[in-house]
C-alpha cells in the first residue's frame, strides 16, 4: 500500500486530508511538527510526503533539506502563495506546490500525478466485485469486462479514487468534460446513472443534495 505523511500544523487540514486519501486507498500518518516528521522519515519509508512549510520545531524548507537525499516525491501545501515562494520550493526539489484553501479533489489527482511520475501509483483498484486496471483502462464487475464510454471511466476514476467523499457536481463535469460547468447537470446525470446501471451501484453511487454524488464503500 501507498504511504503518504503528512506535515501541517493545522490539526483539521491533517484530519482532511488523511480522511480524503485514506478513503483513496492509500496509507497515512500525521504530523504537526517539524522534528517530529525528521524523526519519523529517519525511521520509517514513506512513498510521498505532503509538506507545509509553516511549521513548528523546523520549517518545510528545512526538511526539504533533510528529505532530498532520500528521493521521496514532495508536493508543498501552503498558504504562501507568492510566486516567489512558490519558486523556491519547487527549486528546493519539490514535486509540486499547492496553495490553501485546496479543492480536495485537485489535492488527490496532484498526489495520483506525481506517484504515477515516479511509478508509485497503485494499477489495480477493486471495489466490491469491480476491478478497475488504471493503466489498461480495463473494467470487470464480477469476473466479466464491462465496457465504458471515455467520459463514463473518466467518472469511474474520480468517483474510486475519492470513495465516501462527495464530489461537486460542477468539479466532476469541469475535470471529465474539460469545461465549464454552467449548471445543467443532464449531461452528467445521465452518465452517472449508465455508471450505476454497468457497475450494479445503485445503492453504492447516491446522490448527494445540493452538491453532487458520493461513492460510498464499507470501511
């Protein structure tokens, strides 16, 4: 399994981004202080670190210093957005740099993109009795392929990869459709309910009021 620490301060960005990824399926820990992430690379492997640079004990620059040696992938989250700052930590060698407030959704297709950059990223994910090959672009529900239009994976993905979260209508047709969202939800609906109907997720793929549809998966 994939595993991800995350340094921030914040104790509620932690407990987001751990409920978030770990619903992705992927392995986290969580730290708020910078000695305590040194002391915890020092004794444990991790495929990805999420890094603030804002910290107490040592700054994300400074573990950064601590962290290039060991060439684990980083992505900077933080609310200094200049681009000076931004400049210096890419420069400092961090994967990618992503400013708070995030949307949840951006923060797991940034972590999927920087694992698959180092060959980290997890090919086969099974859901119930649906398997989904991520490079292949293959599905099976049961044993038996099930065949999918572009934009119906391109859901299936986001919908897997962020399990028990609900996504914003307008999030899953701007990432999947490649444009704007102008509130006309058809289009997207239907493609849902085709998804439900191939996959048998009826009772799994439910629509959430106001804000879109959530994939929920046992625990």
């Amino acid at each position: 399994m994939i595993r991800i620490l995350i340094v921030d301060d914040e104790k509620a960005i932690c407990d987001l981004i751990d409920l978030n990824l770990s619903s992705s399926g992927y392995q986290c820990t969580t730290v708020q202080d910078g000695l305590e992430a040194i002391a915890l690379l020092e004794k444990e492997s991790f495929d990805l670190v999420l890094l603030d640079i804002m910290l107490p004990g040592a700054d994300g620059y400074d573990i950064m210093d601590y962290i290039r040696p060991l060439r684990i992938p980083v992505i900077f989250i933080t609310a200094k957005h200049e681009v000076k700052d931004r400049v210096k930590g890419l420069k400092l060698g961090a994967d990618d740099y992503l400013v708070k407030p995030f949307d949840v959704v951006e923060l797991v297709a940034r972590v999927e993109a920087v694992l698959r950059r180092y060959h980290k990223s997890e090919r086969i994910i099974t859901v119930g009795d649906v398997v989904v090959d991520m490079e292949a672009r293959q599905v099976t529900r049961a044993g038996r392929p099930v065949i999918l239009t572009n934009k119906e994976f391109g859901l299936l993905v986001l919908f897997i990869t962020n399990k028990n979260v609900a996504l914003f209508r307008e999030s899953l047709y701007e990432k999947v459709w490649e444009e704007d969202y102008f509130g006309d939800s058809r289009t997207l609906d239907l493609h849902v309910q085709r998804l439900r109907r191939k996959l048998g997720w009826e009772q799994n793929l439910v629509a959430v009021y106001k804000i879109g549809y959530r994939l929920e998966v046992p625990q």
